[in-house]
C-alpha cells in the first residue's frame, strides 16, 4: 500500500489541477450556470431543479457565444466576443494558479509571477478553445509520403 501512495497523490493532484484549469477555461459559461442555478433553488425549484436550470443556463451562454462568434460579420466584434469570454478565464486562471501557489511557496513575488503565467496559460487556452482554431494547412503542393 505505502508503494501505490505517492502514485495515487500525484495522479489527484493532476485530476484537481486538470479540474481547475477545464473550468477556468470556460469560466463565463460556468458562472452564469452557476448563478442560474443558485437563482432557482433560491426561487424554489429544489435541487433538482436548480441542477436542470444551472445546467442548462451553461449550456445556452456557451451555445450563444458560439453562435454570435460564428455570425459575427466584423472582425473587431469577433475579437470583442473573445474577449468577453476569455477575461473572466484569465481572472479564473490567476485566482486557481494564486491558491496552489500560496500553498506551495512562501515568496509573494514568486506566487504573483507563477499566478501570471498561470493566467497566461489560461487565456491562451481559452482563446483557442473558444475559437476552435483548426491546425494549420500543410504548405506547398504535395506532402511526400513513405
């Protein structure tokens, strides 16, 4: 058992911080499912219901983004609903990267740095998730194959 205990340490601690950093990525459409959902129960629907109406809140604000990022005719508007849903990804991401780094360092200015580098691997990740930039094309005519 002491053999499998450093394994099964390491292998939660990366489910917690995969968790962590897939829910600041699509931050926007979590906190308006959560803010749905609290709402409901808070109206009276239980917990089921809540659940339901959280759920679904997450769904249509991620659904909608996609939709007005995708009919979106100017470019400029495009940036402006990426960028409305990559801030609250960045603020996500520097919030969950400050809290490990707090635990794991006693330096301010080496957790603010490590917090920003967090933040920055978050909004890259969000802009590229949210826009689903396809892989670039090969160049050139022929791709030579063996």
């Amino acid at each position: 058992m002491v053999i499998f205990a450093p394994f099964l340490i390491v292998t939660g601690i990366g489910f917690f911080c995969w968790l962590i950093f897939t829910l600041a990525v699509f931050a926007l459409p979590f906190a308006g499912g959560l803010y749905a959902g609290l709402w409901a129960f808070h109206t009276g629907a239980g917990v089921i219901g809540a659940l339901i109406v959280g759920v679904m809140a997450g769904i249509a604000t991620f659904t909608l983004g996609q939709i007005a990022l995708a009919c979106a005719p100017w470019i400029w508007l495009r940036g402006l609903i990426v960028l409305l849903y990559t801030v609250p990804a960045v603020i996500a991401g520097y919030s969950a990267t400050h809290g490990l780094a707090q635990m794991m360092m006693p330096s301010a200015i080496w957790q603010s740095f490590f917090s920003v580098i967090g933040a920055i691997a978050v909004g890259i990740t969000a802009v590229v998730r949210f826009t689903g930039m396809p892989p670039p094309e090969p160049t050139g005519g022929s791709i030579a194959r063996v």
